[in-house]
C-alpha cells in the first residue's frame, strides 16, 4: 500500500519501515513494484537516511534480506550465487564507514 501512494504522489524516493515482529525477514516487492520510478528502501534500526545515501540504501536491500533467509530457492547453485552476489554488493556499499549511522558521543 505504501508503494501505490507513493507512486501516486510521484515520491522521489520511498522508506518502508515498521515490519511485523511476527514476519522475521524484508517483506518481497510484489512483481508490479519492481519497475518503480524512485527507490525503494528498507530501513533498520538506528538507521540514519539521508537524500544522499537513499539510493545506496534502496540497492542494499538484496544483502539485507541475507540477514533473513527464505527458504523459497531450492537450486543450491542459485542461492550460492543470490548470496555471493548480494555480499559483493554489500562489501562495495559498506565501504564508507558511518553512511548509514551518526556519531555517537559517550560520557
């Protein structure tokens, strides 16, 4: 629902937050939401989006939905290289330390 307004509004970009804590993974984008004309991202804790990182943080979502695993692809080589594919992509985003977090002070 979240997707349609957005696209209806013609949002530059969309931030989907507050997950069930009953469906422990990244809910999928349905086929019709995979051509959106803005990025899709989804948010985690202490996650900190800015207008600059909102595209680095909609092309993470591949490696974030590692962190909850489906069971839905059977062939053992597809989710070996789903998995690769999605830590490389990580490894290249994460390489700026604090994109996504601020600066903590501690007493």
């Amino acid at each position: 629902e979240a997707l349609s307004v957005a696209k209806r509004m013609n949002a530059k970009s969309c931030i989907l937050t507050h997950f069930s804590q009953r469906y422990p993974r990244i809910p999928p984008l349905r086929e019709e939401d995979s051509n959106l004309p803005f990025p899709v991202a989804f948010a985690f804790d202490f996650m900190r989006a800015t207008p600059s990182n909102i595209n680095i943080a909609a092309n993470l979502t591949s490696a974030l939905s590692l962190l909850f695993p489906e069971n839905d692809l059977e062939d053992e080589e597809a989710l070996e290289a789903t998995k690769n594919e999605a830590k490389r992509k990580a490894q290249e985003i994460l390489g700026e330390p604090g994109l996504f977090a601020s600066k903590i002070q501690c007493n």
